[in-house]
C-alpha cells in the first residue's frame, strides 16, 4: 500500500492499494470483555494451562513435532530462537508436521476423525483427498495466505506452546522451541509406535552424523518447508499395528493413555502440576453436577488459601448470565440484517435470562479487594445491569458489549434496533476456567477416574477449524 498526494496539498493524501488487502481475522470470544478475569482465575485453579491443551495425545504429538523439526532446522543452519526472525524460522518447520498429523488421523481414523480434535481440518481434509488421488500442491495444505500464516496462534501447537514453555522439562529454559528431556521421552516413546511410518532416519540422528540428515538437503528445503517434509516423509500416512496408539483421542473419550508414566509426572508432578493434581481430585470428589456448582466448590475450598477464590462462583454466574443473555439476542436475530430490539425483548427465554442476569449482577458484591488484577471488569459489567425488564436489559447488554466487549463484536444496536455485526452466532464460547482441559488431562493420566458429571458437557472448545 502505497500513499500518494495527487492534486493540491490541501486536499490531503489519497490511498493507493497497490497489494491485496487482506482482512486481519478477528476472534469473537471476548463478548463481554472479562476474558483477562476469568485468565486471573484460571491460573488460580490451574496453573500453566490453558483451554486448548484439550487431548494428552497432542502433547505426545507435537513433542514429536518438535524433535523432529529441531534436526532439520539445525541441519538448515539455526541455531538460536532468540529474535522473532529465528523463531519463525524455527516454526517454519514445525508447522508441516503438525499439519500432515491432522492428515494423517483423516486418513487414519476414517469413521471418526471429525470428533477428534484436528485444527485446520475444513482445509486439510479436500487437501488430502487430492493428495491420496495424487492432485495436490504441497503450498500451504490448502490454507489461503492468511490462513498458514494465522496457524502459528490458532494452530495445534499455538493451543498447546504455554504447556511447552511451563511444564518441567519440555523445553530447555522454557523457550518454547527447543525439546527438553521431558519432550525427548515422549518423542522416542511416539517414533518406537509408528514403526514403518517414522521417517527413515533415526530421531535424534545428529545432521553432522552419516545418518542424520543432508545439511545440503536443509537448506535447498529452507523458504519451501512443506514440500520438504512431504518428499521427506512420504509415508506419514501410512498404518500399522499400533496407528491408532499414534493418533489424537475423540473428544468423547476419557481412557487412561499409554504413554501414562511418561505424561503424568510432565503434567502433574511439578510444582504447578501439584495444584492441579489437588483441583481435579477435589472436583472429581465433588459430586457438582455442573459447571456453577463446580466453581462453587473451589471457592468454598481454596477461599482461605488464596481470599479471592470465594468470589469465583459469583463471576461464573455473572459471566454465564451474560453469554445466555446474549446467545438470546442471536438467535432471535438469526440470519436477519435487523431486528427491533422489542422483538428480541419478546423472545420467550427473554425474560427468565434477565431475572437470572439482574439477581447475578446484584450478587457481585458492592465491595471487594481490588488488588485482584482486573476485577474492575466484573465491577463494571455488574453495574452496567439495572433492571430484569428485557428491553432495558439488552439494552445495557448491548452497549456493554459494544464498548468493552474484546474481539468481533457479535451485533450492535442502532436507533432501537439490533444489526449484526458477524455471521449467525453457531457456539457462543463461555467463561471458563481451563476446568475441561484440566479433567480431561486427569482422567488421561490416571489421577481420576472419570470426567466429573459436572463438567463432561462442559466441552469450553474455542473451534476446531480455521
């Protein structure tokens, strides 16, 4: 894009577009703007995790990702992942593999590899189709531009490099990048059970070694990395007898893994490990039957440890309250370009949402220890509530969300009526405290038995395709 004074001076500068313009892609689960509390929360009860650390398996995986790209980045010639040009150099290489493990599993688990968690998967998969009919371009598995350039933060790896960099182990000094001993052990443990599928060098092969990779072949692949990895391990698809040990879970699925002993000291043993082990046992014992009463037990619990614990049944009704108030206006809105907001005032849940918003927002206390990084926001949005009336409700919902609301704002309202500012809302994403992910870990690794009642619809997954 290139600006130009054409004309007189006083009539200012004009904008050429000399290069497509790309739309930036903005998330939308932010609506109520208390995305940075309910973060504060969430280290509370489960340090070092985050939402999208969603399946044990995937940290098998990437950890595999990792040792491999690692020799082929070295053998390319980098060295250190210190400035944001090393580290996209870095990634360069990671991003293939995580993407022809979403082919793999399509390719694998033909019956139900649409309920495993595959990132990317509405791009990957006509991509791979064309791939086993030998039609395919190895550019970018099918993304746009944006798309594989996006994958970096919205990827598998995005969701899961907070883990990389916390946990004990997973890589060394926690830069994210380069595998620790933690992540060495998975690797071996993952390349032993593809058997004919591995690469055919061997996994920790030095590039300086006879049978480690070409230092020449690195770096002709440097610039066109997914070309490389599809010449390079041409069999990524294929089975054996232990494929399906390789693959990532069915988000229905709460089996112990056989990687246990090497995964469960990684996740619950290290000092934020402990915390978390302590959170799943208490909410396994339980017996809440959903997500409020789960909070409400870890409130009561940890309250006198850490003070500000007890308010985090209150600012799960309140986030909730807000989202089921919201998810009302978008589906009275639907596919229309308007409504009158009168009209979604007369939905029939209307009312019942609002008594149910107004008695969470007069339940947030009045007072409290403002020490705690970003309640100000709670503050905010229980004060911006005043009345259970539908039409005064979403109004102040509304305006609410459009002045504080974080990401794509979901619709706006204009001389009394509501226009949407995104497509038809599919699954709004609630606040939740990374209790899914932490439960899910749990059961995997054997600390608990079963997925809480509580929590087993609780599926708090942002999306699985981009």
């Amino acid at each position: 894009m290139s600006f130009e004074h054409l004309g007189e001076p006083t009539q200012g500068p004009r904008l050429l577009f000399t290069e497509p313009w790309d739309p930036i892609v903005v998330r939308r689960g932010d609506a109520l703007g208390l995305l940075a509390l309910t973060s504060v929360f969430a280290e509370m009860v489960a340090p070092g995790l985050t939402n999208r650390v969603r399946d044990g398996r995937w940290v098998t995986i990437l950890s595999w990702c990792l040792v491999r790209s690692q020799q082929i980045f070295q053998a390319s010639g980098g060295r250190s992942v210190v400035t944001r040009a090393e580290q996209s150099a870095r990634y360069a290489w990671l991003r293939p593999l995580e993407l022809m493990w979403a082919a793999r599993t399509i390719g694998l688990a033909e019956d139900d590899w649409r309920d495993r968690p595959l990132l990317g998967r509405r791009r990957i998969q006509p991509w791979y189709e064309d791939y086993s009919n030998r039609r395919y371009s190895a550019d970018r598995f099918g993304m746009s531009v944006d798309q594989f350039r996006a994958y970096r933060q919205t990827g598998t790896y995005g969701g899961y490099r907070v883990a990389f960099r916390k946990w004990t182990g997973m890589t060394v000094g926690g830069d994210g990048w380069t595998p620790g001993p933690a992540a060495n052990k998975l690797a071996k443990w993952l390349d032993a059970r593809l058997g004919s599928a591995a690469p055919d060098w061997p996994l920790n092969a030095s590039h300086l070694s006879d049978d480690g990779i070409s230092i020449r072949s690195a770096k002709l692949g440097r610039g066109d990395e997914c070309k490389w990895w599809l010449q390079h391990w041409s069999n990524f698809d294929r089975s054996g007898k232990r494929a399906e040990e390789t693959l990532p879970r069915p988000r229905d699925e709460f089996e112990i893994l056989p990687e246990v002993d090497l995964l469960r000291p990684i996740v619950f043993e290290d000092h934020g490990g402990k915390r978390r082990r302590r959170v799943a046992l208490e909410i396994a014992k339980c017996g809440a039957k959903d997500h409020l009463g789960v909070c409400r037990h870890l409130g009561l619990l940890f309250k006198d440890e850490e003070p500000a614990m007890a308010l985090l049944p209150r600012f799960s009704r309140l986030a909730d309250a807000g989202i089921a108030a919201m998810e009302v206006i978008a589906k009275s809105l639907g596919g229309k370009s308007q409504i009158p907001l009168a009209e979604a005032a007369s939905s029939p849940s209307a009312g019942r949402v609002c008594q149910e918003l107004l008695a969470a927002a007069r339940e947030w206390p009045t007072a409290a220890d403002l020490t705690l990084r970003h309640v100000d926001t709670a503050y905010r949005f229980a004060n911006a509530i005043r009345s259970a009336d539908p039409v005064e409700c979403f109004t102040d919902l509304l305006q609410h969300h459009e002045m504080y609301g974080g990401g794509l704002r979901w619709f706006v309202l204009r001389n009394g009526r509501i226009e949407p500012r995104m497509p038809p809302l599919a699954n709004a994403s609630g606040y939740r405290f990374r209790l899914w992910s932490l439960c899910r870990l749990a059961t995997q690794c054997g600390v608990i038995r079963e997925m809480p009642a509580g929590l087993r619809e609780e599926d708090d997954d942002l999306t699985e395709d981009v």
